[in-house]
C-alpha cells in the first residue's frame, strides 16, 4: 500500500495505492468523500481517493506518508460507511532500507540484468532483478521495498523482468535524489561498515 498526500498539489486528498494501476481499464465510484478505483475486468480494487482528507486525519508532510493505525482505522470506517467492502492494513515498515547483495547471478534471458538475493533486514532475503552494471555480491546498497514511493513519483510494487520475479529496486544516488549525485549509470554502493535493515532517509 502506497498513501500519497499533496495539499498544494492537488488538494486535501489523500491517495491509497493498492496495487499497480497502470492498466488503462479502470473505473471508479464514488460514495460521499470516498472514491474506490478497480479493474474493470476482475473488480479488484486497486485504490482510494478520500477527498476532504483532512477532515478524517491529520496528515503531516508531502509525498508518500505513512498512515498509523489509528489512521487506518478511521479511513476503513470511512470505507465501510460509503458501502465499500475493502480493508486497508496498517505497514509502518521503513520502505528505504540498507540491503546487503547475498547473491549475483546473470539473468538467463538478458546480457544486462542481473538477479541478486539481497537481505534487507536480520535474515530476510528477497529477490530483485537489477540492470546496473557494477551490481556485484557483497555490497551494501540501498533497496526500495515494495510499498515505496521513489522522488520521481515512481512507485515500488512486486514484479516480473524477462520472466524473473522481482521484489524490491536496488537504487542509483540519482534515482534517490540525492544531492552530487554521480551522473554515471550504477548503483550506490555504500561502504562496508553500513548496517543491514537499517532505515536510508530519503528526502
């Protein structure tokens, strides 16, 4: 889940994602302040709009933000009252984290991508395909989970690249936006005394 919030943007509303809605075959409905996004196709609900946000919770920041509990449990009371069935789950996991590259291996469909299982937290491993060239086993490197929201606006969901699943985004300094990022293409690569799971603060 992905919750987006831009007063000066767009207004005191505040966007959950729930899944991947790049498909162009989406609908919506509307109930009071509630909006709920879907597939046409399957009905699955992909996400909500709760216009006059504000009103619900008190949102601080801009950008991606991370609801509490007593948030969501107020926006899935504002979900039932519009007659929608969905309910949204509290994360208030860190979505930037210190990953440590277990594994390296040349993805057997591409001369470019590489698959690497990389630990994010104490004994947590996931999958991610990468397509830097200077991604090698045993770095330290910065790794959007899914759920994360990069400065460009992209988000993080699971995925596939040339048949391969892929959780996660091993990043550049440039794609975190960080300041005298290196214009060369690669990874960031952080230095061997970096402590794995630990948060990277992301501006």
């Amino acid at each position: 889940m992905i919750s987006i919030y831009n007063n000066e943007g767009i207004g005191d509303t505040l966007i959950v994602m729930l899944d991947n809605s790049e498909s162009k075959e989406q609908n919506f409905e509307k109930q009071n302040d509630v909006v709920r996004i879907f597939k046409e196709e399957t009905n699955q609900t992909v996400g909500y709009n709760f216009f006059n946000s504000s009103t619900l919770i008190d949102l601080k920041g801009t950008g991606q933000v991370i609801l509490t509990n007593e948030q969501i449990k107020i926006l899935n009371e504002s979900i039932a009252s519009a007659g929608f069935s969905d309910t949204l789950l509290t994360d208030e996991s860190p979505k930037f984290v210190i990953g440590e590259v277990k594994e390296c291996n040349s993805h057997p469909d591409s001369d470019h991508l590489s698959i690497t299982q990389t630990e994010i937290d104490n004994g947590e491993i996931i999958q991610i395909v990468c397509g830097a060239s200077n991604i090698a086993k045993g770095q330290k490197v910065v790794v959007a989970k899914v759920g994360a929201m990069m400065p460009n606006g992209m988000a993080i969901w699971d995925g596939e690249l040339r048949g391969e699943p892929s959780h996660g985004m091993i990043c550049s300094a440039k794609e975190l936006n960080l300041k005298n990022a290196s214009e060369e293409k690669g990874i960031l690569v952080l230095p061997d005394s970096a402590t794995t799971g630990e948060i990277f603060q992301v501006n």
